[in-house]
C-alpha cells in the first residue's frame, strides 16, 4: 500500500536533517533541515557534492558504509562529526540505510547533538569541579593521578606532586567566619588555575588541603614552581604573613613535594608528598619541602 502523502512535504517538515547520495556518493536529496544546519544551499550541494565533503576525513565515510554494509543495509544511532560550510564540526547521531541494494545509494537521517553534547560536557564538569574554588575535585584527582602515573611509567618521565595544607586556616573560620575562609579558598583556586602551566592541574583535596599534578616535572622544577604559587599567595592575600591585621588571623602554605616515575602505588606518592608537607608545617610553615627518601 502506497502513502499519499508526498515525499517532498515529508522532507520539508522533517525537523532532522535528511541526505540520500547515490551510488558514487553524489548528494541527491538534501532537505531544509539539512540546509539549516551545515550552512549549504540544496541548489550548491544536489548533484554536486560528495557526502564525502561533509565528513572530518574520507577514511570515516568509508568506514561508515562498510558498517552500514556489515549491518544488513543499515545502521541506527552511530554517533560521528559532520563539518558544516563555515568550518563548524557539527556532532551527530546518524541513522542510515541503502536504498533499494548496494546500486541505488543510501539515505540517512543526521540527528543534530550539538545540545546534548554541551549538555553532557556541562554535567561532566560539575561532576569533577568542586564548586568553591572552582578547581577539580578529588574524585578528579584520583582518575588524573593514576592516568599520570601510567604516562610517567610509559614514557619514563618524571611525575611531580605538590601537597598544599594551609597554616592557620582553621583560624580564620573559627574567628573571621567561614565567608572569610570562603575568599581564601577562592583565592587560591584563582592563583593556582592562573599560575600553572596548561599541562599542570590543581584540585581541592579536603577543607584547606591542595594538590597539584606537574607531568613532565623534575623535582627542581617543581619546587621552583612551588616556591612562585607560595610567594603570590603572600602578595594576594591580606592574611598572609605579608600584611599585618588587627584580628591577629595569619594564613599561609605548607607545600609538600614528591616526584615518581609511575613505578609506585599511586598511594605512596599521596603518602609521600604528605609527609614532606608535614614536615613543612612541623618547620614553622609557609614553606616548601621536598621528600626525603626512596620512592619505593
């Protein structure tokens, strides 16, 4: 039984962007939707155009008609990138079939994810950002920590890790109020996404407890960069031992510092640079320490 309601008005009112391609992959159909979305005119693309033009690589459009192939002629939710005429790669869920055997093309239905796809990086962000200082989290840490530590055992490199507690900080909430201490966090996770190079990343660990990962890091490195993130706290902060203050509230940081090679429970790194930052607070504070002692 045929439908009578005509293809063309099917095509118009269809919200997805809808492309068919011959045999040779010539675009033949290419409906509003599709228009509106990959920044092509219909009258430039019919005819004309390669559906090959419209994927990041020539190898990707072959691949995905050797599955549609494997799969009996059609494929349902395959989620790839097309490239639309000002340059934008455009996130897409494809669903797709060849037309009346392999000689008469295929047709394909270009499900827009643009939305989803921000919406999902939204979410994977607040899911991995502590929402004070706006650094990455711990349970961030951990995931990053172990990736690093098995990129520094592959490639022989050293890993360094900075441990960061702050001296006083209990202090300033029992005696300023925890909206003072909210600024101090704040303002420490400002100087560290600031302060560090785009391969580093700094994470909130606890209350007033800092890490941060150095890949590519020797331990001199490290403790130079350390000494600079200490130095600029002192400048910024009006508790830092810098400045006097009438509330008699000082605020500074012991930073402990370990560096590995990969070759180590991730734990024994974490212990490592904790002890080296006890040790810094054990020394008076505001101050760096490097761990002394095998790695293993």
């Amino acid at each position: 039984m045929q439908s009578d309601f005509p293809q063309s008005e099917f095509l118009a009112i269809c919200p997805d962007p809808v492309i068919a391609v011959n045999h040779e992959g010539i675009i033949t159909t290419f409906n509003p939707a599709a228009e509106r979305l990959l920044a092509y005119s219909a009258e430039g693309v019919l005819g004309q155009m390669s559906i090959f033009q419209l994927y990041p690589s020539e190898e990707e459009a072959r691949a995905i008609m050797r599955l549609m192939l494997s799969e009996h002629g059609c494929i349902e939710g395959y989620e790839t990138t097309v490239i639309a005429s000002d340059g934008r790669a455009v996130p897409i869920r494809l669903s797709a079939a060849l037309l009346e055997g392999q000689s008469k093309g295929s047709i394909g239905f270009f499900h827009d994810m643009t939305q989803q796809k921000r919406l999902e990086k939204s979410l994977k962000h607040l899911s991995i950002t502590d929402d004070l200082s706006g650094l990455f989290n711990q349970r961030y840490f951990y995931e990053q920590l172990g990736k690093e530590m098995a990129r520094a055992r592959r490639y022989g490199n050293q890993l360094g890790l900075v441990c960061i507690d702050l001296d006083g900080f209990k202090r300033v909430n029992d005696l300023l109020g925890h909206l003072e201490g909210d600024k101090v966090v704040r303002l420490i996770g400002e100087l560290l996404r600031n302060g560090l190079r785009d391969s580093d990343q700094a994470f909130r660990y606890g209350g007033d407890e800092f890490m941060v990962l150095l890949p590519d890091t020797s331990p001199e490195h490290a403790e130079v960069l350390a000494d600079r993130l200490r130095k600029t706290f002192n400048a910024e902060c009006l508790l830092s031992p810098e400045y006097s203050n009438e509330t008699d509230v000082v605020v500074s940081m012991s930073m402990g510092l370990a560096a590995s090679r990969g070759e180590e429970p991730v734990d024994r790194l974490i212990q490592r640079a904790d002890m080296a930052m006890y040790a810094a607070k054990q020394s008076g504070g505001n101050c760096g320490m490097q761990f002394q002692g095998a790695s293993e």
